[in-house]
C-alpha cells in the first residue's frame, strides 16, 4: 500500500508512478469475469493558480468485464484521467464546485491511500452495462439490420400444435 500526504506531495511538484494487480481491487471483482492482469498509475501534484494543491492521476489498463448481454467475458481496455483540487474542508470544495462545474474536489488527506484512489477511478470509467458489439442473438440477426423476434420460437411451437 502507498500513502502520501496529498498536500505536500502537491506543493513539492512531486511525481509516482506504479502497478496494481486487478486482483488487489476488491471493490472491483464482481464486475469483471477474472482478476487477471494489472493496471498502471502515474501520479503527479502541484498548485494552481488560486494556491489550492491539486493531484492530477491517470490510470491504464485492460479489464476483463462482464457483457451483459451474453454474459461471456469482454475486453475492456481503458484509459481514465483525473484532476483533483484538494480542499481543507467540505464548505470550501462544495463552493468551489458550485462556482466551477468541471472541478472534481476531494478533501486534503495526510494519509492518502494511493491504491484506493486508483480503484475508486477505475470503479468511475467502467461502463454500467458493457456489451460486445455484437453477441448472443444480434449475431443470427439477418445482414438487414432487423433482430430476431425473440418470440418466433414460441409462434413456431403454437403452429406445430395445431397440426
């Protein structure tokens, strides 16, 4: 587990870098179809211009999702950035979002949990239902476009018992 102070480690322009194994990302395991694989940080801070720290994190990677339309495995590569001005308290970061639409705040932690954070921004760019762009019944579908009517295996069977 890496730790900083979010603070200091913006004011000193300092700069990390690492590996995760999906693995170790608990909160992420009942959306993907394996824990296999890693994803890849990088991390750097600094001051704007009004003198609040800021945390600027992008994070790599390749998931192995769900789809949830046929339910088999999907790839998922991915790559998401964020840019998080840090705030000493709540008032403070809710008047600055209100002013500021774009700005993603969060709040100045002397122990910020950098593996933490990396999931909550993977847990962000995973999409609320993957799907494959094509799968299970879209792909006996006629070249024209049209699904399949689910219920013409039913309208089959009821003229099958009329016979």
């Amino acid at each position: 587990m890496t730790v900083i102070d979010s603070a200091q480690f913006a004011r000193e322009n300092s700069e990390l870098s690492g590996e995760i194994a999906v693995a170790q990302l608990p909160r992420l395991h009942d959306q993907l179809a394996n824990t296999a694989g890693t994803i890849t940080w990088r991390m750097h801070g600094g001051v704007d211009k009004l003198q609040r720290p800021w945390l600027s994190l992008r994070v790599d990677g390749e998931l192995q999702l769900v789809c949830q339309r046929c339910l088999k495995p999907l790839d998922w590569p991915f790559a998401s950035e964020a840019h998080l001005t840090q705030f000493a308290d709540e008032a403070h970061m809710d008047d600055a979002e209100v002013q500021d639409e774009d700005l993603e705040g969060i709040l100045i932690d002397p122990a910020l949990d950098i593996e933490a954070l990396v999931e909550e921004e993977v847990l962000l760019a995973v999409p609320f239902a993957p799907t494959h762009e094509a799968c299970g019944g879209v792909e006996d579908a006629p070249e024209t476009g049209k699904k399949v009517n689910p219920f013409a295996v039913l309208a089959g069977m009821k003229t099958r018992k009329a016979e």
